[in-house]
C-alpha cells in the first residue's frame, strides 16, 4: 500500500480517537463542573459544622453563667432570712446592704449589666461570684490565634473570622482546593479524635486524617492548639499545608 | 493575564479564546497537575498550552466540539510532559530512526475496528507518540508546528511519529489486522 494510503488511515485512526478522546473529556469535564456546583455547599457544610459545635459550647457557657447568678442573687436572700439568727456576725449586715443594692439595680432594668452587678457585689458577696465573672467575660473576647506558619505559594489567606473561641482560616488554594483551618486552644484537654480517622505521622507529628466524598479532614495538636483543616477534593492538600504548620 | 500580552486579528479570536480558556482551564489545570503534580508547574504548564493555544486558534473549530477539547489537552499534556522531562533533566535530542517510514495497511483496516477499539489501541501507545500522532493526523499540523508546540525540533517529531506509527502497526498486528 502506498504511503499516502496509510496516511488517509492514520487519519481516520487519528480522528476516530480524538472524537471518542473529546467526548470522555467532556463528559470528565461535566462531572468536575457537577463537582464544582456542590463545592460551596460542602464548605458550608464544613463551616456550619463548626459553628454548631461552637454553639453548643456557647450554650455551656452560658448555662453555667446563669447557674451563677442564680447562687449570687439567692444566696443573700437566704442570708437575708437567716440574719436574725446571727445577729451577732456585724459584716452580714454589709454584705446584705451591698447585694440588696445589686438586686434592686437589676430587677429594675438600669444600665448596669448582670456582669457589672456582679463585679459590684463581688467583695461582699464572697469569692465564689468571682470566678464565673471572669469566664464569661473571656467566653465573650477571645482573640483571634495567630497561624505561626508560612504556607506554599499556592495558598493564600482570604479571610479570618473569630467563632468564639475558635478562630478560623479561609484558605484559598491555587488549585481550587479551598480550605477552612481552624484553630483553638485546647486548654490542656486531649485531642478529641473522631474514630474514622487514620494516624498520618506528618515531620514526624502523630496527626489524624481521612478522605471522605464530601470533604477530606486533617486535625492534629501543635503547642496547645488544635489544628482542623478540611477540604473538598484533595487530602494532599491539607497534608501540604499541614508539613507547612508542623516544622 | 494571558490576554493582556496577546494581540487578536479578530474580536471573535479574543472571544474564542477567553471562551476556551475560561471554559476549560479546570481541566487543563487537573490535567497538567494529573503529570507534574505541583500547583506552581502546573499553572506554569496551563499559561504555557494556553500561548500554544492561541498561536493554533486556526486549528480550533467549535470551541464546544470535543476536538477541542481533546487538542486543548494533548497540548497541555505534552507541555506538561516536557515541563516533567525538563525538572528531571532530562530532554535529548533523539537519534534518527533509519527504518523506513512506509506503512502497508489493508485498506479496510479502520472500518474493521469500532472507535471504541481505536481509542483503546491508541492508549496503549506512549503518550508522547500518541500527541504527535494526533497532532499530525487529527489536526493537520506539519512537522515544524508540532515542533514548535512540543518545543522541540522538527526532526524529533518525525523521529516520534514514526515511533508512534510503528508502534500501531505492531498493534494492528497484534489484532490480527494490518499488514
């Protein structure tokens, strides 16, 4: 057979490929495009994750802040009603005047806030009101923890936002691959590890991670803080910017 | 970016292009990464296919063809595959080969194989053959403008297409089909 025959062959052979090639490209492309739409749910997902989690340790809080002032204002009605049996302690008259003058500011709804009331009738009504007062002002400012990391080329911080203790980390990755870091003190508490996760030793640090269809996580303990890094396609990313963090 | 240093004949080159490039640089990206597997390589690699792209644009008919698509990527796998041999260091000129570059095939040979068939056969073939191939066969191109979208020199890519072509006739051999 001549050359130009074989030629008008390769051509049919060629094109034939390219046409079936196009087709798996583009049905290839359709399901990252799919892939693509469902991304901003995934990471709302991952974030809204979070912030429950969040709300459920703001409700903690609270819960245990509300117990407190329940004890301050009750504890010095009950004094109240048992000073005439120990007329002979003097203070109590004091610290009755003191904690009467906070419930009356409270019940009628003047300026002061049950954390100032509280402030106020802390030295009379004893230590014990002293310590709720100081959580919940640190349950309401906490600052935002740094990222002590330099990260690849590819990544950049877009935003950072403080969820109550947590602090968190919008990534951007040059691959699309967005991340969502996020950091919190654990307060000398134990790593709190999900069982479907797999040890991933990373520069020699024991971390814990996992491929999942929705979105790939990465968490570890570096210094006090808790490191959470999850993504939508890649679990090399996350181990990426883990190796940056642990050095 | 890449707009911005290229000058368009037309205004349908520019909107073709941007289209091209807005429409399928996800998957080039995942391509060229699939390869190299660095993000900075291979968005190297993207800006790179995409130059080629745009000095081929003549080439290109339907941007929402598969042909187009499947050109799109040969280019950027090759650009890939060179950026790779590159960090190895290792890119050689390639030695001439002295068979001759007749091929006898029946000349029935392709309507007995489906596309299907082909498609497979193909992808059996090293993928740098293969894009040669394709860019000689499917989109005409002469030896000189492979060269200069592989960026290598004319005389390798005839040493490739005639690796890629002997290579297909030993699989059509294989098949019970050909020679």
């Amino acid at each position: 057979m001549k050359k130009h025959d074989a030629d008008f062959l390769f051509k049919k052979m060629a094109n034939g490929y390219v046409d079936v090639y196009g087709g798996e490209l583009k049905k290839e492309m359709e399901d990252m495009q799919r892939t693509g739409a469902a991304e901003p749910d995934a990471q709302n997902n991952v974030v809204r994750r979070i912030k429950a989690k969040s709300k459920a340790r703001v409700s903690g809080v609270l819960g245990v802040l509300a117990a407190c002032i329940v004890l301050a204002v009750a504890i010095p009605a009950v004094l109240d009603r048992l000073s005439p049996m120990f007329d002979a302690v003097s203070t109590s008259t004091t610290d009755e005047a003191a904690a009467e003058a906070v419930m009356e500011e409270a019940t009628a709804g003047e300026a002061e806030s049950w954390d100032y009331a509280m402030e106020e009738a802390a030295p009379a009504a004893g230590s014990a009101a002293e310590q709720p007062a100081a959580d919940a002002g640190g349950a309401q400012q906490y600052d935002i923890i740094p990222l002590n990391a330099t990260l690849p080329d590819n990544f950049t911080v877009s935003a950072v936002e403080q969820d109550v203790a947590r602090t968190i980390y919008y990534i951007d990755d040059a691959n699309e691959d967005n991340v969502v870091l996020t950091l919190e003190d654990t307060e000398g508490q134990a790593l709190e590890v999900p069982e479907d996760l797999d040890v991933i030793m990373i520069n020699g640090v024991e971390t814990y991670g996992k491929y999942r269809p929705d979105y790939s996580v990465l968490m570890f303990e570096q210094d006090g803080i808790e490191y959470v890094l999850t993504c939508k396609y890649d679990m090399n990313t996350l181990m990426e910017l883990g190796e940056a963090i642990l050095i | 970016m890449i707009l911005l240093v290229l000058a368009f004949e037309t205004e349908s080159d520019k909107n073709k292009f941007e289209y091209i490039y807005s429409k399928y640089k996800r998957l080039l990206y995942s391509k060229a990464y699939g390869i190299l597997r660095d993000h900075m390589m291979a968005e190297d690699a993207v800006s790179e296919a995409m130059l080629r792209v745009y000095k081929n644009l003549n080439k290109i008919g339907d941007p929402d063809d598969g042909r187009c698509v499947a050109f799109v990527v040969t280019i950027v796998k090759n650009v890939s595959l060179t950026l790779l041999k590159r960090k190895n260091s290792n890119v050689t000129e390639l030695l001439p080969d002295n068979s001759r570059d007749d091929f006898e095939l029946e000349g029935d040979v392709v309507s007995r194989l489906s596309a299907g068939e082909i498609y497979t056969m193909l992808n059996k073939v090293n993928e740098e053959y293969r894009n040669v191939f394709l860019l000689k066969y499917a989109y005409d191109m002469s030896n000189k403008e492979i060269g200069k979208t592989m960026g290598i020199s004319p005389n390798n890519v005839g040493v490739l297409l005639h690796r890629a072509k002997k290579k297909i006739s030993v699989l059509l051999r294989e098949e019970g089909i050909g020679l």
